[in-house]
C-alpha cells in the first residue's frame, strides 16, 4: 500500500489489525484558500452556536441511519454506508477526495482485510458523527461531547466531520473512522482509520482483566501480550484518542515496557539474535513476534526446523500456556527488524508441538 500521511505523521498498519489513509496535511494546504472561502457556513450555524466555536459536538442520527442537519451531506453518509455494505471498490473509489489518489487495488486490499476479520455477510451502521469546528483549519485535538474522545481533524479545512461507522460481523466487532472534507463543491473522504474493536470475540476490557489475572499469577510475560491487545484494539491511528488507552498503556509499560519485553524474550531466547519481538493478535488469542536476524538467505526446510526449535524454547517457559503460540520472521542485514522482510516467516501454534520422546 502506498504510505500517505496524516499531518506529516505516518500511518500504521499492525498486522491485520488496522488499515490507514489519509490526505497528505501538504495537499491540503494547497487548497487551503479555497476550502477557507467556503466553509460551509450554513451548515455549521445550524450546528454550533457561534461561527468561531472551537469544538466537537455530536450530530444527531435518525434510526435509519441518516441525519437530518443536512441533506447532501447526509447522502454523502449513505454512499460510504453502501459502498461498505457490498464491499464495492468502484463504488468507493470516488468517494476518496482527488488529491490522496486512491486506487481500486487499494481499496479491494481494504475490503478483503475487512471480510477476513468480519466475515460476510456483516452490519454496517453509524455508531457516532462529530462535526469538527477548527474556525481557522488547524489540526489541534478536540474534545467531543460523548465518551471522552478527542478528535484530531484534517488540517486545512476550517469545518468537517469525523464518522464513526461500526462493523457487526460473524464473529468480531470493528469501527471505521472516516474524516469528511468539503472540496471541489462537494464532500470528499479526506481519512479512513480501520480497526478492530473485539479480538476471539473480546473486547479491549476482557483482555485487560485477562491482563491482570496473569499477572497476579506470576506470568508478566503473558500479561504484557494481552495488555498490548487490549491497547491495539484501542488504537484510533492517530485520528481519536480513547482515554481508557493511556491507563491500560501504563499498566503494560509497567510489566514490562517495550524495550523489556524484547530484552526478557532474548534472554529466553538466547540462541537467536532477535532483532524486534512484539506482540500479536492470531486466531484464539495472543501470540508473539520475533523477528530474527540472518545473515544469509535460509530455505523453508530450515526456517521450519529453526522455528520449530525456538517454539519448544518458549515452551519450557510456564507462561507459554497463556499464549497461543509465536511467529518466526527472519530479516537480512540490509533489512529494518520492525517491518517484515523479504523472506517472511511463519507462525507455529504451542498447542501443535508435541513433545519429544527421551532417547
């Protein structure tokens, strides 16, 4: 996916967990007159008192899933619920606004993400609209009405909307944040912040209490991993912020943070020079990531047997039966650790490793 950014911060991609794209904070500045000279000032009279009212204030939606305050940005909201819906690439597409040049593969990579977590047939709704006033288009947080949440708006744009739709799947629970820009005399999608909201069917509380209950057990590894999910599936991309993550963030930074974590799995892990350990979200629960230097390309065959013996490693460890099981990705010299290399990995479950017979 092309990296784009959201006021010159870069957008993350955490596994399968969250998705990305935003207008460049520079391409709004270039139509930054423009947006300026229409700022939609009937519609944001009709929302906050006065025209320089900092603030996020919630927008009503009708059970059906529309708004009342505004008819053409409400079947603006209807286009993106639909094209959600039938998880349509061609629908979508012109949504996006011009400058952030989104392409169909971009958005049909987007979609199959969406259908592997959710499975279709899912619900797509409205769980929050904000209406973002900046007055002067700058992209300071805002403190909306509802939950605690701030909100960062899109710089540039003096008057625009944060849309946060939820996704009803089979199994998993997910929000979309979506920012909505006014240019070229129409609505435009200026952001798109995917993330999932339950992970094996539990929300962020569930693997927090999971979180402290390894602890009290004497498993600080274990509780690092589901603190770290429970954290992850808070995570708004830099768009929202849920307070609830700055007090689960202090209770993993103080297990063990993320510097501690990778230097307690490689004292585990002595063999093996681990450029990056994390952790990870995989079917049933948590994993964890390494990502092991090599010097040379290895073959399947060995990657296999390497990972297979630094699996029975970690579970000599009593904590390994609060986790799922670990991924092995290998990295090149030239390559960074904190992103996966070209030689990829793989992922090995604890309760699939027999144990071997004693000659």
């Amino acid at each position: 996916m092309v990296p784009v950014l959201r006021n010159s911060l870069p957008c993350k991609l955490l596994f399968t967990l969250s998705l990305c794209m935003a207008l460049n904070s520079a391409d709004a500045a270039n139509e930054k007159k423009a947006t300026f000279d229409s700022p939609k000032e009937t519609l944001r009279k009709a929302i906050f008192e006065k025209s320089d009212q900092i603030g996020c204030k919630t927008v009503s939606t009708t059970p059906q899933g529309g708004i009342k305050v505004d008819e053409e940005l409400n079947g603006f909201i209807k286009l993106i619920l639909d094209s959600l819906k039938t998880s349509s690439p061609e629908k979508m597409r012109p949504l996006f606004h011009k400058r952030m040049d989104v392409s169909k593969e971009q958005i049909n990579t987007t979609f199959n993400r969406l259908n592997t977590i959710y499975r279709t047939p899912y619900e797509i709704s409205i769980h929050s609209l904000w209406a973002l006033n900046t007055v002067d288009g700058t992209p300071n947080g805002l403190s909306c009405e509802d939950g605690n949440i701030t909100a960062y708006p899109l710089y540039g744009y003096p008057l625009q909307f944060g849309l946060w739709v939820q996704v009803m799947g089979q199994l998993e629970l997910g929000r979309i944040y979506i920012s909505l820009v006014p240019s070229d005399g129409r609505w435009n999608i200026g952001s798109f912040h995917s993330q999932q909201w339950t992970h094996d069917s539990k929300d962020f509380a569930t693997w927090y209490e999971e979180g402290v209950k390894n602890a009290r057990m004497g498993y600080p590894e274990a509780a690092f991993v589901k603190y770290d999910i429970a954290s992850k599936l808070l995570n708004g991309g830099g768009f929202i912020d849920l307070p609830m993550q700055d007090n689960i963030n202090d209770f993993r930074d103080k297990t063990f943070t993320k510097e501690a974590w990778q230097k307690r799995i490689q004292s585990i892990l002595r063999d093996w020079d681990i450029g990056y350990s994390a952790s990870m979200l995989v079917a049933g629960g948590g994993g964890i990531l390494v990502r092991l230097k090599t010097k040379v390309e290895i073959s399947l065959v060995d990657m296999q047997a390497d990972c297979e013996k630094l699996a029975r490693t970690l579970i000599k460890e009593p904590f390994h039966n609060y986790l799922q099981g670990v991924r092995c990705s290998y990295v090149l010299p030239r390559e960074d650790p904190t992103k996966e290399g070209l030689l990829g990995g793989m992922f090995l479950k604890f309760s699939d490793l027999k144990p071997k017979q004693e000659d």
